[in-house]
C-alpha cells in the first residue's frame, strides 16, 4: 500500500496494490503492518457503510467529539465521491483548512482522516456505497457535524444545491459549534 501526504499533516491517501488479470482483480484494503510501517498506529473497531441513491447527495460535515473522536478510513466501493477532510483542532497551524480527494470504485483510493478532523462528502455519481473504518465506536451523544457551506471553512464543493438531510440542512456554523479539539 501506498502512503501519500496531502497538504494537511496527518491526513494521507492510501493506494492499495491491485492486482489484476483476465479474470478481474484483488486487493488488501486495509493492513496494520503496512501503515505501521509507514509510522502510522491505528486499531480500528468498527465499519460502517452508506449509500446514496443520486448524484448530488452531500453527507457532513460530521465529527464526534471529546473522547468519543474518531480516526477513520474511508473509500468508495461503488461510484464516486468528492470527499473532504477538515483540521478542527484549535491551535493548529492548518485549523480551518480543508482537503478534498476525488474517491472512487474505479480509483480504489481510500482517505486517512485523524481525530480532530471534519469529514464530508458530496456524490459524484448515482448509486454511491461508501465504506468507514473507524477506531472508536460510534457514540450518538458525542455526533456532530458543522455546516457543508461554512464560509469560515469554505469549501469548494463545486455544487451549489446539494441534496441534504435535515440534520446537515441544519447544522451549526462552525462558531457556533462546540468543537472542543485542541492542537497538541
């Protein structure tokens, strides 16, 4: 597997090894060992998995927070997403920036988004599964998010109307939040 930087420090594309042939391919989508090696330590407990029936539907920008924050890694199996980590973490030299990679069935690219990160995403395709790995369970009383369009944040999402749901629809601007990440 391939480690690749983005221009925000600790979130990383991974490519995996495909191997392929007449008869289609095979690829390990996620190994300790490999992401040890690269010095990254991760023990993921939970997947999760989505779908989103069109193109246009944006999911996020979703945290958990205090001790219930998660890492994850997150990839597409079917279609394409526009997807989009954000620092969070008050203090830090990148707070407030965002970094999109274009995900997809057929890019079989996967994004590594630390604690203290914002995720997102904005369907590229219909018929979209989207797969979590996350290395905390998932703890409805620590679910936030912040607002997809914060122009404190600013995102280029490149879709003006997106298809939300009344939670997104409605989420606080990132003022407004009680973030509680701090930069160490």
């Amino acid at each position: 597997m391939q480690v690749i930087p983005t221009r925000l420090p600790s979130v990383y594309i991974l490519e995996p090894k495909v191997f392929g042939d007449s008869r289609g391919w095979f690829m390990e989508t996620w190994s300790e060992r490999d992401l040890e090696r690269a010095g990254l330590h991760y023990r993921f407990v939970q997947d999760n998995q989505s779908f989103s029936a069109q193109k246009g539907v944006l999911r996020g920008i979703h945290f958990q927070k205090g001790d219930a924050a998660q890492a994850k890694i997150v990839r597409c199996n079917r279609g394409a997403v526009l997807d989009v980590a954000v620092d969070l973490r008050k203090g830090s030299p990148t707070f407030k920036k965002w970094v999109s990679v274009e995900l997809s069935a057929d890019n079989k690219r996967q994004l590594l988004i630390p604690r203290g990160f914002g995720h997102a995403f904005l369907t590229l395709t219909d018929s979209v599964e989207f797969l979590y790995k996350a290395d905390r369970f998932y703890t409805p009383e620590a679910d936030r998010g912040i607002r997809w369009n914060d122009p404190e944040i600013g995102v280029e999402w490149g879709c003006e109307n997106p298809v939300l749901s009344e939670k997104d629809r409605n989420a606080p601007f990132l003022s407004e939040s009680d973030v509680d990440f701090i930069y160490e």
